[in-house]
C-alpha cells in the first residue's frame, strides 16, 4: 500500500511539474513582443478600431488566468484598461469548449463617447452571427469583477464604482453589487438578488410580474433607501411575422426617507426629505433597447422642502421674471410621469406659512423647463399664474404677457391689493384671445 502512495504520490509530482513547464513556457511565449504584436492586430481586426496592447502574462498564482496589462481602445475618446484577467472554466475547457468563468477589469477609464463609436464600427462590420444559444453564452463571464473604473458621461461627468455580478445559466444577473466611489452619487450602494427564473413557460401572457425573472433591487442613497421588485419576461414580439422575443421589464419600488439633493447632485434644483411609490414598465426587442422607451409613474412627497434657483414669493410680489434666490416649503406632492429621458410633473402642490402654490411643469430630455404654476400667498396675491422656463440647472418664472398687462391695471386701480387679482384676470384673458396677448 505505501508503494502505491509513492507511486500516485510521484506521478503527482511529474504532472505539477509537466504543467509547471508548460506555463512557464507559455509564459515566455506571450510575453514577446511578437506575440503581442499579433495580438494588437487580431483585435484590431476584429474590432474595426486600434487596439494597443502593454503586456500580456500567463498567471499560475493565485488562479490560473491570461492577463492583458495596459490596454487602449483607440477610440474618440479612447478608453483604457490598466488590467484585463480572464480565468477560464477549466471543466469545460477539459471537454474542448472555451468558457470564461471570471472577468476581472482594474483601473479602467470608460468614456460613453468611446463605447458608443466603437459599437458603431462593430455595427459596421459583418459579425458571424452565433450559432445557438450555448455558442452565445459561452464568451459572457460567468463572473464579472469590476475594480476601479470610471464611467465618464456624454456630458464629461465622471462616476467611479466598483462592482461583481454574477451570472445564471441564461446569462441573466443572478447577484450583482455596486458602489460608487466618487462622483454624484458617491457613497451610494446597491444589491440585485435573483429570486425566481423563468422555466420557459411565461411567453403567453403580459399581465403581472408573478412569472418570468425576478429580481429583489435594494439601493442605499441619500441616507435613505430605495427597494422593490422588478421582473422580465419575454413575450411574442408585438409586430406579426418578427422573429425571436420582445423583453418586457416590469417592477415597483418604494423610496423612504434619501435626501432629494444627493439624486441630483452636483446640481441641487430641490433638496428635502422624498417618499415615493414608483411603478415601472417596458417592452422592446432586447434588454439595451428597453431604456429608451421605459415608463415610470411615481406618486411622491418631499418634506422640509427648499425650491433652490426660485424665489416664488418674490415673483409674485416683483411681478416680473425672477430667477435666483430659494422657496422653504412644508410640503412639496405630486406625480412624476417619464418615458425614455423625457419627464412630466403633474398635480403639483406645495404649501408654506408664506405660500400655497400648484401646477403642472415639463422636463425634456435636454432638462429644459416648460409649464405653468399659480401661487398663492399668504394674506396678499391669490391665484397669481406663473410660467416655469430655464433648464433644471437654471431654472426662472414669469409672467404670462396677459397676466403681466392685468397685473399693471389692477395695480393702477388698486395698488398692492389689485395687483394679484389683475394678474389672474388678465391671464384669463390673454388664453381667451391668445391672438391678441399671445403667451
């Protein structure tokens, strides 16, 4: 029996030390310069893009993987990757197939611009298309470990996070985790958790969110939290004779208690305490396309509330264009309706010991303002309509020009007590004859 220990024991030891050899072998292999030239071209290649390669190493320790070091995507902008380590599934490596069990990215610099060039140029290209659903599957990382890396917007703002997700066999998210670093939402901390999975059988129906994927969404922020369900489902596509599934995403979420001004941050339009209830729903031909036509309703409350950028007290005392100075409400409500970037506020009411105020107001998707509120103040002006113009950052009321002509009426009629009241009036008027005052 010792003989036999010996024996496995030594066939042990040539084994390690056989595939000792190999990765070091490998290692010098892939570390030339040749190599890596080779390597800069074939991804070139097959990205339509420059693609510059620092290094590239095969790791033993602590797990084996292939390491890319100092990678640049040549795109405009480009981006960059200080390191790039793959880890293959080695049981599916022993059965011939070349499956990734876990992607590991460090340091990298992630520019939107970058993304959505070289997604143009792949587009460009003639891509074999994939033959079955295993064959598609099998490139996504099983594992995915993002270490550092910094998502710079269209706009030029930067958010750095970390974050791991780990995938089910369908390729769906079965945990994911994420903190932002830096950045406006910095100190924020999310957690996706797969409760259920669809079994396949969830194609005929589209009431509900009780078949299909689910997920538990819970996101700390602001102090608060943000938490609920969201599901996806795929459904026949809505057209007749298209191919494949429409994905429809489904969900609610509750918000309790984060602070309005870290949502919006840098840029503080509104700060204050937020409740909200929020139901969300989509459908389009893949998951990427479904953020484009996303709707969302939300019934909300902000408590202790401060309109930053407006002063509508003295908007409404000055009669005229107001911008600057802030509004302290008891209570801001309303409903919040959005579709892709698009956002409408409906039913708005806000109320303070100086003033009560309601109206409706539009964002677009450039976070221009446009909609009319009518303030009332305590022991003066009643009813006194203002139009809401400006952009999110900058936002400013006025006058209507009827509002603006009744308004100097009544204050030569009456001064002080006429002016709210010729205000009202002449807005009447002026949607009456619209032709004749206009807006």
């Amino acid at each position: 029996m010792t003989r036999i220990f010996k024996v496995v024991a030594l066939l042990a030891l040539a084994l390690l030390l056989l595939l000792g050899l190999v990765a070091f072998a490998l290692h010098r292999w892939v570390s030339t310069d040749d190599f890596r030239a080779r390597m800069e071209h074939e991804a070139t290649a097959a990205l339509g893009v420059p693609v510059k390669l620092g290094s590239i190493a095969v790791d033993v320790w602590p797990l084996p993987a292939v390491a890319l070091g100092g990678l640049t995507v040549q795109t405009r902008p480009a981006f960059t990757l200080e390191r790039l380590e793959v880890r293959p599934e080695w049981h599916a490596l022993l059965l011939g197939r070349l499956a990734v069990a876990t992607l590991l990215v460090h340091q990298a610099v992630v520019p939107q611009q970058g993304v959505d060039a070289l997604m143009l140029s792949l587009q460009k290209k003639k891509q074999p298309a994939p033959t079955g659903k295993e064959a598609s599957l099998n490139w996504l990382p099983r594992r995915t470990v993002l270490d550092d890396v910094t998502w710079v917007s269209g706009a030029g703002t930067r958010t750095t996070f970390d974050a791991q997700a780990q995938l089910g066999d369908d390729g769906l998210p079965d945990t994911a985790t994420i903190t932002l670093r830096k950045g406006a939402l910095q100190g924020m901390q999310g957690q996706l958790k797969r409760e259920s999975q669809d079994d396949g059988s969830s194609t005929g129906s589209d009431k509900g969110i009780e078949k299909g994927n689910q997920w538990r969404l819970r996101i700390d922020v602001g102090g608060g939290t943000v938490q609920g369900q969201l599901g996806t489902r795929r459904v026949a596509p809505a057209r007749a004779g298209q191919g494949g599934h429409d994905v429809v995403l489904q969900g609610q979420l509750q918000t309790k208690g984060v602070e309005v001004a870290a949502l919006t941050a840098p840029n503080k339009p509104l700060s204050g305490l937020l409740e909200a209830s929020t139901t969300l729903s989509g459908r389009a031909a893949t998951l990427s396309a479904l953020a484009d036509v996303l709707q969302t309703h939300t019934t909300f409350t902000v408590r202790n509330a401060t309109l930053h950028g407006l002063d509508l007290v003295k908007a409404v005392q000055t009669i005229g264009l107001n911008r600057g100075g802030q509004t302290g409400l008891d209570t801001l409500a309303g409903q919040v309706h959005s579709q892709g970037r698009a956002v409408q506020l409906n039913n708005l009411v806000a109320s303070s010991g100086a003033l009560s105020a309601n109206g409706n107001v539009a964002v677009s998707p450039a976070k221009a303002l446009s909609g009319r509120v009518t303030v009332d103040l305590a022991g003066g002006a009643v009813g006194v309509p203002l139009l809401v113009g400006g952009t999110l950052d900058a936002p400013e009321v006025t006058l209507t020009r009827g509002a603006l002509l009744g308004a100097a009426i009544g204050t030569a009629i009456m001064p002080g007590v006429g002016t709210g009241a010729g205000a009202k009036l002449g807005d009447r008027m002026g949607e009456g004859l619209g032709k004749l005052f206009g807006k």
